[in-house]
C-alpha cells in the first residue's frame, strides 16, 4: 500500500508524516522521541523506518531554512557528515571482491609519498580506525584552516600524506580518524583511475537508486531542497553550516528516500550489498594481537560501520548535522534519521526511535563489550583523582576529587559519534576494558588508571 501524507501541526514547527496504513500511532510515537522545537521555526529532523526493505514510516519535523521557513521533507538533501564512511567503505571493498587491492596491502603501494613508517599501515587498518593516521580535520584546524568549507581536497591530502609518523604504533590502539578515510578516498582514485566522488556517485549511489545523492568534489549542492546546519540552544538558534566539501571522511549529500533504497538494498536488492559484501563489511577488525578492534563505548568497529551483537550503522556528526542509519539485519529493520540541528547526540537519538517503535528491541548502540564498568575512581600519574559515571542519559559525569575525597569540580561530558566523550575542549578516551582511560586537553595527553 503507497504511504499517505499527513499534515500536522506540532508547537507552529513544520511537520509531515508518511506511513504505511497498517501502524497510524507509530508516527506520533516517533514525532514525541524527537528533539522539542526552539522557536516559532526550528531545525529538525529527517526520520525514516524501513521493514524488510520497504518504508514504513517517514517522519519530518523542522525546517530546512529556518530564514526561509522552508519544511523539511522525504526529499529535501542533507549534509551526511560520517554516515558517508560506509559508502567510502564500500567503494573500497568493491575494489577488493574485484582483486584490484587487498585489504592486508601496505597502504604505501598505493600513496608511495608517505613516509615509511615504523611499521606498516595497512588498508584494512584505515578501515577501522587502528593505523594512528591523524585526524586530517584537526590537523587543518593546527595549520590554521579555520573554515574547513573553503579548503580544497588537494591541501587536506596534503597535510594528511606530510605527517612524518604515526600517533601510535599501527594496528594496536583504536583511534578515529578522518585522516585514514581521506587517504582511503585517495586510494580508490588511483586504483579505480577515476576520480574518487564519480567513482562512488556511479558504482555505489547510482547503481543502489540513489537518485538525489551524491557525493561532493568541491561544492555544495545547487538544489533549492536543500537543509541548512543550525546549533540550537538557550531557546536561539544559529547557522552553522561549514563543512569539507569533498568524501572520504563525509562529503555525502542524500535524502531520507534515497536512505530508503539504501536499506532496501541491504535487504533485499543487492546491487551493491552482495552477501560476500556485506560479510566483509560487517565482519569486527582486529588489532595486531588478534583482538577485535572496540570503541572507547563498547562498540565494534568493523569497516565503515559500528558493528554490534544485532545492529550495524553509523552516525555523523559536523557542525550544524547529526545523522544516523542503523540495520538490525535479524529484524529486517533499517533506521535512517537526518538533523539539521548539531547539538544533539545521533546514536542515542536513533535509540530513543528504536525504543519508540519497537520496545522489545535491543538498543542500536548495543555495546559488544560491557560498558557500565567504566563507573569507578582513577588517578593520573600525578596523583589527581578523578571519579567518573555514566549517567542514565548516557553523558559521563567526571568529578575531580581532592585527597581527602571532597569534590574540587564536576563536569558533564557528551558522548560524540566517535565514541568519546567531550567538554569544551577536554576529550575522555575510555580503554575498552575499563581499567583506564586518556583525557586529552588541547595538545596534551594525561593517563589516569583504576583505583578500585
């Protein structure tokens, strides 16, 4: 049955609703776990969820413009951020089902201008985040690049190829990395010997559907349907709507709708998700040691995606966007969820929906590794205690303890679609096995270890 369009009115925000006949009341569950409104107009969210391959619902609240008081739609574009590195995932993976790469190559076969590190990257270590490649974004922002919109893809591969070593030794620690996924870009162009965004806009988006998405080479889309990046907070909202505008790292442009073909051909289609594919994709990293490659969260990462005991997907954060899809492959289950509004957390945001449709579903940030362990007391090598619990919003509360136990300072700090957890310009790196965790403040890197 064709879903049907419903207008609603929801606190004089913009809101539309499609779904399938068969579940009227799912739409409004899914409208109550989305972010409240700020203002009259407010950013919002593209919503979609698929069964078995097909739309069941399609929520749409806000604005795409806020200035413009233009509504957000099924087709109106937006800015993926790292939702994109799965299809720069898949672009890869094509390549090796078609022997033109291996996943165990040394990275330097192909970027012959690296240094020769200390021991060899390779591509799959690119892939889950393990090689030590810097992040290419905070490395532009250290050389000054204070709009990354206006940097050209040229000058980030060059930053990124000009770093002399690793952060740390390959294939040991997990550490995300925009870096390792524009030198993954880089790859596929000259192993394709196309360039890399037609590589992907042909034999991945095109060949799923995937009409109204493409990824970019240089500039921002040109269609009026288009979403603006906002932060909203404090009952204001403000543009914020700078980001790299080209793939790899992000770069994707798409649409709920086109999301939906995306899913549908993880489901069913198979175009572009073949089963060896999807095998590959899905299947955890592993260290040089042989254990699987976890987040600071729990999380497996595996290649291109976060891979748990049920689900796999990936969020995306930039300034102004927040985006998410999650497949529950067990379920036939597909969510896709497109923001306009940076401030909010994606994956516990695609939580909240998942818990709305289908209470007796586990969690999309399902972790693979117990997490809960991390509440506990831990002292830097200079002896500051710190006190750290996870609270039911899934934030990290840290507090600074002075050595007769009495509380110096308290800090809330957010978990990021990286798996760490942030406060201003503080950065917590939790080891998967919750006996320690790095807190990193500007350039610096304290330890702190378990004390109880």
């Amino acid at each position: 049955m064709a879903p049907r369009i419903l207008l609603l009115p929801l606190f004089a925000t913009l809101a539309t609703v499609a779904h399938a006949q068969t579940q009227p009341d799912e739409s409004a569950r899914i409208l109550a776990a989305l972010p409240s409104p700020v203002g009259q107009v407010s950013p919002g969210c593209a919503v979609g969820v698929f069964r078995k391959g097909k739309v069941s619902e399609i929520v749409n609240l806000g604005a795409a413009d806020v200035a413009a008081g233009r509504a957000i739609n099924a087709d109106t574009q937006f800015y993926a951020a790292s939702v994109s590195k799965q299809f720069t995932a898949v672009a890869v993976v094509q390549l090796v089902l078609q022997g033109k790469l291996k996943l165990d190559d040394d990275i330097r076969k192909f970027l012959p201008e690296l240094p020769q590190y200390s021991r060899t990257v390779t591509v799959h270590m690119l892939l889950n985040h393990s090689s030590g490649i810097r992040d290419s974004l905070a490395m532009l922002a250290i050389a000054g690049y204070a709009d990354v919109s206006k940097v050209p893809y040229a000058e980030a591969l060059r930053v990124t190829l000009a770093q002399p070593q690793t952060k740390f030794e390959p294939g040991t620690r997990y550490d995300y990395s925009n870096g390792g996924y524009l030198l993954l870009a880089e790859i596929v162009q000259r192993v394709s010997k196309q360039p890399f965004a037609e590589y992907v806009n042909q034999h991945v988006l095109k060949a799923a559907g995937m009409t109204r998405s493409f990824v970019m080479a240089g500039a921002r889309t040109s269609d009026p349907n288009f979403a603006r990046g906002y932060t909203a907070g404090g009952g204001k909202v403000e543009l914020s709507d700078n980001y790299p505008l080209f793939g790899g790292s992000g770069g994707l442009i798409t649409t709920i709708n086109d999301l939906a073909k995306w899913d549908f051909d993880v489901d069913q289609g198979h175009k572009v998700w073949t089963p060896e594919l999807l095998r590959v994709m899905t299947a955890p990293g592993h260290f040089n040691n042989g254990v699987e490659v976890v987040r600071p969260d729990g999380i497996n990462y595996a290649t291109g995606l976060l891979v748990g005991p049920h689900w796999f997907g990936h969020s995306g954060g930039a300034s102004g966007f927040k985006t998410h899809y999650a497949r529950n492959q067990g379920a036939r289950l597909g969510v896709a969820m497109l923001c306009n509004r940076g401030e909010i957390d994606p994956l516990g945001q695609v939580d909240r929906i998942v818990a709305a449709i289908d209470p007796g579903l586990p969690p999309a940030s399902e972790r693979a590794v117990p997490f809960s362990a991390i509440d506990g007391r831990y002292r830097s090598d200079s002896g500051v205690l710190y006190l750290l619990k996870i609270d039911p919003a899934g934030a990290l509360k840290v507090s600074v303890l002075a050595p007769d136990g009495s509380l110096r300072k308290e800090t809330l700090f957010r978990r990021t679609p990286q798996g760490s957890y942030e406060a201003g310009s503080m950065k917590i790196l939790p080891d998967s096995d919750s006996r320690s965790f790095v807190l990193e403040v500007s350039r610096i890197s304290i330890p702190f270890t378990r004390t109880d």
